[in-house]
C-alpha cells in the first residue's frame, strides 16, 4: 500500500515503481533522514503539536528503525520509492499508526533538502581533511627536498631551474585554494530548509530555529519555495569537486611523466603500481592513471546537474531527484582519489641525482646570463641576443654554459668575467630568485611555514565539526 495511495484508483504501472523509484541510490540518506526527523519529532512535541507521549514513542522507533537499517534487517522496498517513505513505513510497522504523525508539518521536498545538505556537509568536512592530509604528505616531500634542484618546464621545455620543495609547494598553495572553497561553500550549504514543507511553508505553529539548532545549522532558508528548489548547493560541490580532480590529475600527469624512464625523476612505491599480464618487465602507475582518468566523471556530474536544473520551474520537479547520484559518485570518487593520493605522495622516491643531472644538462641558467649581462650594463633585448647566440654555439658544440671555457664566453661579450661559473651554476640561479614566492632558499623556506600555519588552521576547522552521530545513541 503506497503512503499517498488515497486519491488513486489504481496501482501504479509496474514499470513505473522502477522507473520512479529513488531507493536504491537514495539510501545512502538514510542517517540523515532519521537524525532529521529524530529534531523534527522533538519539535513537534515541544510546539505542542503531537503529544509528548507520542513523540517519545516515535523517537524510539525511529532508532529501532536505525539499527534495523544498519545492521541490514530492514527490507526497503522500490514500492515505498525513496528513502524518506520507507523509513516512515518502517516506523509504522515498528510503532503502528502513531508513526503516521512523524510526517506533519513536513513535505518529502523539504526533508529530501534537509538530507542532502546533512550529507553533504559531513562529506564537504571528509574532504577538507583528506585534502589536508594530501598537502602534509606534499610538504613532508618539500621539506626532504629543499635543496633537490630540478628543471622547471614552461610549454614542457627546460626553462629555469626550481626547487622540488617550491614544486611540492606549488600544489599544497593549489589545494589549498581548493579547501578555502569548500569551506567558503559550507555556509551556504549549512542553512536549515526544514519548514519549507511543499513549496509554501505550513499552517501548523513550528519552530524552524530549533530544528536547525538541534541539526546544527548556522540559520534558516529565507523563502521556502528557494528552499525547495535550490540544489545550487549540489552544483556548488561539484564545482569544486572538478577544480579537485583537475588538481589531482595535473599532479598525477606529473607523477607518471617524471616516474618514466625517459625522465626518472621520482620511482613510485611499488605499493602503489601494478605489473602487466604480458610484459613482465613493465611497472605501471595505474593509479595515478586512474585519479587521472576519473576527472572525467566528476567533470560529468557538473554538467549533468547543471542541465537537469536549467529548464526548471519553481519549486520542487521530481527531475531534482537525479542531484543524488552524481553527487554521490563525486564524493566517493573524491574520497577514494584523496585516501590514495596521500600515502602515494609520502612513500615516493625522488631520484635527487637525476634531477642533478638534468639541471647540469640544459639551458635552465640562460636567463641568468642574460641577467648577468644586464647588471654590466647591456640592455635586456641585446643581453637576449648575445645569449641566443651562445645557446647556439653550445648546441653546434654539444656544450652547456656551465663547461663552455672562458675565452669562448669573452669572444661572445668582454663583459663577462670569470664569476659567472658561479652565476649559473644551478644552486645560484635557485638563490637568485630572491623575490617573495621565488626559488631562493630563504623564499622557500618562508613559503613552508606559510603552508603549515594554512594546513594547521584547515585541520581546525575539520575538528571543530561536530559529527550528529550521537543524537541517534542518546
Ligand atoms: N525521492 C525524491 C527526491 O529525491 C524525494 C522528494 C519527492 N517529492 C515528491 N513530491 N515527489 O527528490
């Protein structure tokens, strides 16, 4: 018998139920639906609208319902649609008819809302601190590293050489942008749509404050049609979401780049690759391929939510029943990405002497040339000049600056003294970029505590969430 069965005169078309039905995905939802109900039942019975008899009797059902729903003994069925009616069906076997007045004063529009924001909210935590722990395995990798000098790469061409910490740094500074917006978001998802009912409000006297107080928001929706229309919250994530998985995958592009054996900059942990069924000689980085590769569907999700939504009229269109999978998917995905990511970080190895080499190799200090010859007074565009021409005598040679003899150097410009091995060898050319947020050793290091104080008030935050989880023990 379907909960709103009265003004129909006949079942619904099998493949309707199917088709319609929410529950499997939907289910995840189920903590949070109880838990919004255990603060709507205590309302209710505080604003004197049912009995507190009877709101204890609900109270308790619904934690039966919990532990039921937990430990698998509850049968949750399509015909009941979606998580909030079977959840109400369940209460009524477990209590009988007083189950039936959990639902006053509530519409499934405004308590689906309700259950998405809850969900979200403690995922939006999850991922702040997983992030976090991604930029302590990154600074742990920098500070090991503040003197491993590499080729630094503009259009994946050797342009100046760089620190590996500064490198390291450089994706902490892009996670945690990725952080200030989710915390930044939290705000707007931690608003109470509860009381919204339909679309209209409801005539019964509640007290929307105190739910919210009770669930731990930070306030109320101020217009109920908004509130059971608004999945902003939902592209919001998934937004950010992308922004994540675009980080990640940039880092693993690099990872599996720099652990070929062209490059063999870093050797990841054999923990963290898998072999081929042919080749035996093969180590292959599948998972940062993969972290990789699942950008796509977060990517996806965006989109796909993005356009659900386009067409919609106020307020609530059952087409907002696919904000969930997309949302659940992005979660779990990034989640699995994250827990992975961390550990594949700290237990990398970082071949030091190739990096060494590589920057003893190539072009990396001309534009400290160029410079050098700048502070001897030659304009920068005839500096550029004179180099280009030295580069190019070193290719036809088969030479680098670094072991081109002097009176090679003096025949290109007089200017140049003896010094200027010491000018461009790679570990000046780190230090001659003095500049706040530069390769010099002192600007590194700066940018380390700077990094710590900003992961230090990112972990904070994540502890100073406090989980709903009890409510449902007490
Ligand atoms: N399963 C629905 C969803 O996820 C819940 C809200 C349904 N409301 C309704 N009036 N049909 O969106």
């Amino acid at each position: 018998m379907k909960l709103w069965g009265g003004r129909f005169t006949k079942p619904t078309n099998e493949l309707v139920d199917e088709y319609t039905a929410s529950i499997s995905f939907d289910q995840k939802l189920a903590k949070f639906d109880i838990l919004g109900s255990l603060a709507h039942v205590e309302m209710l019975a505080k604003c004197k609208i049912i009995s507190s008899n009877d709101a204890e009797v609900i109270i308790q059902g619904l934690k039966n319902v919990a532990q039921k729903i937990n430990n698998g003994e509850a049968t949750l069925s399509v015909e009941q649609e979606d998580i909030h009616m079977n959840v109400e069906k369940l209460l009524m076997e477990e209590i009988g008819p007083t189950g039936g007045k959990l639902h006053t004063g509530r519409s499934r529009n405004d308590q689906v809302a309700l259950d998405m924001r809850l969900y979200l909210r403690e995922s939006i935590v999850h991922i702040v601190d997983l992030l976090s722990k991604v930029q302590k395995a990154l600074m742990a990798q920098a500070k090991q590293n503040i003197d491993t000098i590499l080729p630094g790469y503009t259009h994946l061409q050797r342009a100046q050489p760089v620190r590996f910490a500064h490198h390291m740094l450089a994706y902490v500074f892009m996670f945690q942008r990725d952080v200030e917006r989710l915390v930044d978001s939290y705000k707007r998802v931690n608003q109470s749509p509860l009381g919204a009912g339909a679309l209209a409000g409801t005539t019964f006297p509640i007290d929307r404050e105190y739910v919210a107080q009770k669930l731990h928001f930070d306030g109320v929706s101020f217009n109920s049609l908004d509130a059971v229309s608004d999945r902003d919250f939902v592209v919001e994530f998934l937004s950010n979401a992308s922004l994540i998985s675009m980080h990640l995958s940039r880092l693993c592009e690099e990872l599996i780049q720099w652990s070929s054996t062209e490059f063999h900059f870093i050797e990841l942990d054999d923990a963290f690759c898998t072999g081929s069924s042919m080749m035996p000689q093969k180590k292959n980085p599948d998972v940062a391929e993969l972290i990789r590769g699942k950008t796509g569907r977060i990517y996806g999700h965006l989109i796909g939510m993005l356009t659900t939504l386009k067409g919609l009229p106020l307020a609530y269109n059952k087409d907002m029943q696919e904000d969930k999978e997309g949302m659940f998917d992005s979660v779990e995905t990034l989640e699995g990405a994250l827990a992975l990511f961390a550990p594949m970080i700290e237990t990398m190895t970082v071949n030091k002497d190739t990096m060494h080499k590589a920057v003893q190799h190539d072009f990396s200090n001309a534009t400290d040339l160029a410079d050098y010859l700048v502070s001897k007074n030659i304009p920068f565009r005839e500096a550029h000049a004179i180099v280009g021409q030295i580069v190019l005598h070193c290719i036809q040679t088969n030479n680098y600056l670094l072991n081109l003899p002097f009176d090679t150097f003096q025949q290109f410009s007089h200017v140049i003294k003896e010094d200027i091995y010491d000018v461009l060898a790679p570990a000046s050319v780190v230090d001659a970029r003095n500049v706040f947020g530069g390769t010099a050793k002192e600007r590194v290091m700066e940018q380390l505590q700077i990094a710590e104080e900003l992961i230090d008030s990112n972990m904070k935050w994540v502890t100073n969430y406090e989980p709903l989880k009890d409510m449902l023990l007490t």
